[in-house]
C-alpha cells in the first residue's frame, strides 16, 4: 500500500442526509471521470433520519414506511436499516481502492479497524463479530459500516455512535440484528464529546489508510 497519499479531510457539523448525499454522488462521478483527483473524507453528523441498504428489507421497520416519524430513504449502500441523528459522527470516505487494496472485504475491515483503534484510545475493547459488520463493545453495537464501490470508487462509510439520543433506533431493527442491542460511547465515558472523538477518527483513519490530511480543494455548501 501506497504511504503518504494525499486526502482532503472536510470537518462539518449538522447536514442534511440528502445534501451529504448529493456530495457523494457527485464526488464520486467526479473521480469516475477523473481517477486522478485526490481522495477524501468527510466527518459530520445528520438530523434524525433512517435509511435502507438497496436490499434492505421493510420488516426491520417497527413502523409504516409511508409514515416514517422521521425522513426514510432508500440508498446505494449494502446493508439493512439504520438511523442517524445528531451527536453520532458520520464518517464518507471516496476513495479511490485502486489505489490500495481493490477489494471490498478488505476496505470494510479496515474502517472497522479505524474504529477499534479510536475506541482503543479511550481504553475501550472494540471488537469484531464474525460474520457481522460493525464495531462492539462488551456485545453492545457502537459503530456500523455500510458502503458502495463503483468503479472501485467508495461513497457511504461509517457511523459511530458517540453521545446521541439513541431512542431512535427503538422503532428499527438496527441492520436486521434483533438480539443485540445498540449503544454509545457515552455509556462507558460519561460526558464524552464528538467534539473529542472527531479529530481522533480523522488521525487514526489517516494512519490506518496510509494518507496525509489535506484541506480540502473545493467548497461543499451547507445550504
């Protein structure tokens, strides 16, 4: 893997889930079009709102989907059902995997070690579930992952649950996982800020991936 690759780190605090999304569209087309634009990274957090995997399936909704008590969308990343809300600090990167390692297995496992490493700063035990995707602690779901490749370009990423309202996720089946439950960091370090965490989550993704943070080149507007 290549060391020293330059990203263009972008800080947000609330954005909409759909303009986040337009970002990731037309970031990603852009570097379809031109596979020589750096990567990038994007930390920020989302107003209360769920969203389905392409392949996600209703029944992991406690409610009518035509009456969502929050926005619901249905979007290009693998998984099922999750929700985002304020104090969660989302995380998209659009990388280019050709220039690491093309291989979806592989990216996925690196942003859950992105997240293990953050936790472990903190003293926690982030850990792995076989056969799942996500970061735990003590069995208690803390980050989940979920991602599209297009032309080995990423778009979507993850979500680590740092000090949110989680009573949200009481109306879902978080990622179709019924018997585990959902938690924060706040659980185990009272007064914990995303603030805090997000500077770490930049620092350690940048170490795991081999990149040096840049600013960014272009102005994303927040309205």
């Amino acid at each position: 893997m290549a060391v020293g690759l330059p990203c263009q780190i972008y800080y947000f605090g609330s954005v909409p889930y759909t303009l986040a999304w337009n970002w990731q569209q037309s970031l990603v087309q852009d570097r379809k079009l031109n596979p020589d634009l750096d990567d990038l990274l994007m930390l920020l957090e989302h107003p209360p709102v769920y969203t389905l995997g392409q392949g996600a399936d209703l029944q992991f909704l406690k409610f009518d989907p035509l009456q969502s008590p929050v926005e619901l969308h249905r979007v290009e990343r693998g998984g099922e059902v999750t929700y985002h809300c304020p104090g969660q600090l989302v995380g998209y990167p659009i990388l280019n995997l050709k220039r690491y390692t093309p291989d979806l297995h592989w990216y996925l496992r690196q942003l859950e070690e992105v997240l293990i490493q953050v936790l472990a700063i903190y003293g926690l035990p982030g850990e792995r579930i076989p056969g799942l995707t996500g970061v735990w602690i003590n069995g208690i779901k803390v980050a989940a992952v979920g991602i599209k490749v297009s032309r080995w370009i990423t778009m979507h990423g993850f979500a680590l649950n740092v000090c949110p309202d989680l009573r949200g996720f009481d109306a879902i089946i978080p990622c179709g996982i019924a018997h585990r439950p959902v938690g924060s960091l706040a659980q185990f370090i009272p007064g914990i800020t995303l603030e805090q965490v997000r500077p770490q989550v930049a620092e350690t993704f940048a170490q795991v991936f081999g990149l040096e943070l840049i600013p960014p080149e272009v102005e994303l507007m927040i309205n």
